[in-house]
C-alpha cells in the first residue's frame, strides 16, 4: 500500500453501445449513455487506478459516488474517464474523475473506494 499516494492517474476510454443505453435501464427514455453504464466506468477506472498498486489478496469496493450526468452522448460515441487518486486515509481512497465524451464534458464525479482482503470479504458475504 506504500505506492498509493495522492494525485495517480488513470484513464479508460469506451465506445457506447446499445447494451449501455439509457432505455436498457430505464423504460422510455432516450437511446443514449446511460448514467448507470457511466458510473459503471467511473467505478471500474477508481478500481483500475489502485489495484496494480494493492497487495495480492487485496482489492477494493465503492462506497460512495457523487457525479453529475450534464451532457446526452449518443450510441456509438466514445467516452474517457480521467480519475485522479485525491486522498489515501487508511483504507479509504478518494478519488476525483471528470468523464469526457468526444464533444464536450459529460461529468465530474467524486469516488469512495475502500481496500479489502478478498478472502475476508467474500467469507462474510457468502455464506
């Protein structure tokens, strides 16, 4: 965990695709990036950004998203999460991330993930 330290960065880039589209969630609305699909991304990048850094048994988990979905992308469009680590506490890692899609900004998120022990943690979820 000595390698987690504030201001890593890490970026994904996706096309969207209809199984990402709005409608697939939410009945009769538009056939576009869906703001689930979207945090989705942001959580996977977080995740991403840490777990090259983490111990072999270890992972994380998210536990808070704050984001806004301020601009449509349509189908077929490709979108970039930019996510910044801001703060290592213990095991709470706090991250910024802004999602970009091929036009304009599309979201600015704030992300809470915190370190587990894999093995711990799915003993006590699946019993």
């Amino acid at each position: 965990m000595n390698s987690l330290k504030p201001r890593l960065k890490h970026e994904s880039t996706m096309k969207v695709t209809q199984d990402m589209a709005a409608s697939r969630f939410v009945k009769d609305t538009p056939e576009v990036f869906a703001t689930a699909a979207m945090v989705a991304l942001i959580d996977q990048t977080c995740k991403d950004l840490v777990q090259p850094r983490l111990e072999e048994n270890q992972t994380t988990v998210g536990v808070h998203i704050d984001a806004s979905h301020i601009a449509p992308t349509p189908i077929g469009m490709k979108v970039t999460a930019k996510a910044e680590l801001q703060e290592v506490e213990g095991k709470r890692l706090e991250f910024s991330v802004e999602v970009l899609d091929e036009v304009e900004k599309i979201s600015d998120a704030k992300h809470t993930r915190v370190i587990i022990d894999s093995a711990k943690f799915e003993s006590k979820t699946f019993k």
